[in-house]
C-alpha cells in the first residue's frame, strides 16, 4: 500500500491522479495549509525533512519514502512496469523526458515569482509584471506543441502529461493562461474529463485549480 502525504492545493494532486490512472492501491493522509503563511504545516516534516508535499511511503518496499513530483512520478512508472513512461519511438522518448524535466525547471519558477511577487504591496505588483514576458513564451510554446499533437510526448497520454497539469492549471488561474491558447485549453479539458483525474480530486479533497 501507498501512502500519499497529500497538502492541499499543492503539487501532490498530481500523484493521486497518477495512481488512479495506473490503478495501484494507496491511501491518503490530508494536510492542510497555515491560513495566514499558506506553508504546509510542520507536520510534513516528521515525514521527510524538507517538510513539504508530496512525499509518498511506499509500505510494500519497506515503508521507502519518496519526496519530489518527479521523482516520484520515475518511481511510479517503474512500479507499474513502464505504464505512462515514454513511448516506444526515439522522438516520443526524447519529448517525455524534455516535458518531465520542463514542467519544474522551466514552467513552474516563474509562476511561483510572480504569485510571491503579487504579495507584496505596490512594488511587487509592478516587479511581477516583469515576470509576465518569461511566463507567456512558456505558454506560446506549449501551445505550439500541443497544437501538432494531443499529448506532450505523443498520440497517448504519459507521466509527461501529469508533471505538465500543475504547471497548467497554475498558469489558467494566475498565469494568463486562457482561450487566446486554444490547443492547450483543449488539453485542459481533456485531462479533466479523464474518469481517474476526477477519481484523484475526489481522493484528495478541495482543489482550486481544476
């Protein structure tokens, strides 16, 4: 059995859409945010010492803790003997692994700036607006991407597609993310619709951005 150390409007909605989708057994333990910090509680740190979500424990392989969307997403793929992992083509492979490392390294760091930024009174609102630029040729390339095929790495849904959603639905609630990007909005709809991903907000409560 899985455990997922789940935090609230966080990363970690990824992991139990994954799960779902790959159809492995797991449990959730909810935490919820400090209401005037927004910082997970500390309780998370008792569980890894970064102190933040997700973090899974893994009780079939001797309670082994693994923290980080990505890596726990690796760990998965390989758990479910390859399912969701890159595809069979060169090509196909090349793009899952870019998407993977993309959706952290490149596409999250700006839309974290500026929601920090947006808090801090007259000066960070005009600094943030300086982040806008970075935020928007992230998101005109995904649109180009996704406008030539309807998944990141290909023709089917992989892991890609997941450590892609966070970043997305940040971008569609803060981002400036909406109709003007058809492809993506489409893929918006699409991982949305998908009966696990409905199973995953269903398991892991009150999510704001889907």
């Amino acid at each position: 059995m899985i455990t997922v150390h789940h935090l609230e409007n966080s990363r970690s909605q990824r992991i139990l859409w994954m799960l779902e989708e790959l159809g492995l057994p797991y449990e959730v333990r909810r935490y919820e945010r400090n209401k005037e910090t927004m910082l997970a509680p500390p309780e998370l740190a008792q569980v890894h010492p970064l102190g933040k979500s997700p973090v899974i424990a893994d009780g079939d392989a001797q309670g082994r803790v693994v923290a980080e969307t990505g890596a726990i997403v690796e760990y998965l793929v390989e758990k479910a003997d390859g399912r969701l992992g890159p595809p069979a083509h060169r090509d196909a492979v090349l793009r899952y692994r870019f998407w993977l490392h993309f959706a952290e390294g490149s596409m999250m760091p700006p839309l974290l700036l500026k929601l920090v930024l947006s808090r801090i009174p007259v000066v960070g609102a005009q600094v943030a607006k300086r982040v806008q630029p970075m935020i928007d040729r992230n998101l005109d390339y995904v649109e180009s991407e996704l406008a030539q095929r309807p998944w990141f790495a290909g023709d089917e849904m992989t892991a890609a597609d997941i450590m892609m959603s966070f970043p997305l639905e940040a971008a569609r609630s803060r981002g400036g993310l909406d109709e003007s990007r058809p492809a993506t909005m489409a893929w918006l709809e699409r991982i949305h619709a998908r009966p696990a991903y409905q199973a995953g907000l269903k398991a892991g409560g009150p999510y704001a951005y889907a």
